[in-house]
C-alpha cells in the first residue's frame, strides 16, 4: 500500500468509490431512499473539484486502485473518508486517520472534527473521538442522521 496526495485525474475513481462504498457498507444503517440523497452529492462536480483543489486529499493505493481516501478540510476538519467496498477491515482507515491527524498536528490544530455516519462512529470512537451532538440533516427532503465527533489534538514535541 502506498500514499498520495489525489490529483484532478483521480476525480472520477474518487466518486465511483464513494457511491459504491456508500450503497454496499452503509445499507445496514441507512435505508435506500437515505443512501440514494446521500450518494446524490456525487452529482455536485463543482464542490468534488474543490476538495481536491483546496483541501488536504489522500488516496491509499493498492496495485494502482484507489483502496480508500481522507481529506482534511481547514487543518483539521475530516470532510471526506471512504474506504473501498473490496479492501474494508485491512488497517487501510487507521493509516489514513493516522496521517490525516498527523497533518493536522502539523498544522498546530487543537484538535479535530468530523461528521460522521452511523456506520463510522465505532470507528472513530475507537480513534479516540467523542460526539458532540447527534445530527439530523435533511438531503433531497430526507432526514439523514450522523454524529459530530471530536478528537483533542496532542502533539508530543
């Protein structure tokens, strides 16, 4: 597995990636009609190119397949983090969190936030992140629950 900061050219793998992980990890959580608003922010072109071009994007790499991806938004925001459908439970999220928290710690963040789906929050949770509050987010008029979730920053020198 390798690391790499994504590029324009890695926009199109990026969103398939979302959709798919969305429909295929998420269902046990969400029910159709929430996965189908939820994957409909694939359609926004304009704000995936944004991410790319301002925030901090990983992609982890498996045999030239994008295996999974972190963005940091504002040094310490996680807005985006997937994991593909094929390569879930083989570490690859906990090396991208770790990377993730190790730019914002780069970056003198206090500490850093995120909104997370139901499917998410063990995981984060047992990154060390707390909730903050229960979110109910309406999409295409459908209510869509996810928990803001915390981490306190330390860093060691």
């Amino acid at each position: 597995m390798t690391f790499r900061r994504a590029l324009l050219s890695d926009l199109e793998e990026m969103q398939k990636l979302f959709v798919e992980t969305i429909q295929s990890v998420c269902k046990n959580d969400y029910n159709p009609e929430q996965i189908k608003a939820w994957v409909s922010g694939v359609k926004n072109k304009e704000r995936w190119i944004e991410v790319i071009d301002k925030q901090f994007v990983l992609l982890a790499i498996i045999e030239n397949q994008i295996a999974g991806f972190g963005t940091l938004k504002d040094k310490n925001y996680v807005d985006f983090f997937y994991i593909h459908k094929d390569f879930q439970r083989q570490g690859i999220a906990d090396k991208i969190l770790a990377h993730l928290e190790f730019e914002a710690e780069n970056n003198n963040s206090k500490f850093i936030t995120s909104d997370v789906s139901i499917t998410a929050k063990p995981f984060f949770e047992k990154k060390g992140y707390r909730v903050i509050a229960e979110q109910k987010n309406i999409v295409k008029g459908v209510e869509i629950i996810n928990y803001k979730m915390e981490k306190i920053v330390f860093k060691l020198f």
